[in-house]
C-alpha cells in the first residue's frame, strides 16, 4: 500500500492498538492483564467500541513501545506497516481494502456533516418562535 497505513485516514484507533499489540507479541489476553484491564475492555478498544482513559492510554504506549501520538493519529513512533510484498496478498482483496477505507473516510465526512445539520436543528429549535 503506502506509507500511511496506519494514519487517521487509513486506520482506526482500534486498528493501530491491535498492530502494536501484534507487532509486541502479546495476545489480547496478556496485554488486558498487563494493564489491569478486562479482556472485553481491551475488545471493545480494538472494535472501536469503546476508548481507554487517559492513564490507560499512557500504559498502552509504553507497554507497546509506540509514542501517544501514533496511537492516537497514526503520526509518530509506532510500528512498521506489513509488508504486503512478501504476503503476495490477493489482487481483489486488496482492492476490496482499498474500497473499505474510502468508504470509511466518505462515511467520516457524511457524520461530520449530519453532526453540523443536528446543530443547526437543535439551534432553531431553541429560538423562540416570533
């Protein structure tokens, strides 16, 4: 792919704490109990489901070795990006990968959009009809 694999554009919180974790060698469970967690916490952090406190946030970059900034942006220390070379990955997967995260970054955009018109409403709403 490209450089960015791991930027806000391309990955997920979620998706950069699975690369690390992986890239540590840890299994979910071991990282969970390293940082005192439950493993359906950490679960939920890599489903994007849910995202850690702050002091947690801290733990989970010294315990896999990558800066804050990169877990949380994807720019900065962080792990290396696979190397798809060596994996010869499928044409059409690659592709369908390729297609998921345009649609992610569209979907993106679409929810910064309906977030704006719900304020919009919610602010017309509050004024006092004349």
């Amino acid at each position: 792919m490209s450089d960015d694999w791991y930027s806000a554009e391309s990955a997920t919180f979620g998706d950069r704490i699975e690369a690390a974790r992986l890239a540590a060698g840890m299994t979910q469970g071991q990282l969970a109990k390293r940082l005192g967690v439950k493993l359906g916490t950490l679960r939920g952090w890599e489903e994007d489901l849910a995202e850690p406190r702050a002091n947690k946030l801290q733990m989970l970059s010294g315990l896999l070795g990558v800066s804050l900034p990169w877990l949380l942006t994807g720019e900065g220390e962080g792990v290396a990006a696979p190397d798809e070379a060596a994996a010869s990955p499928d044409p059409g997967l690659l592709a369908a990968l390729n297609e998921m995260r345009e649609i992610r970054t569209q979907m993106t955009g679409m929810a910064d959009r309906l977030a704006l018109l719900e304020k919009r409403l919610r602010s017309a709403l509050k004024e006092p009809a004349e």
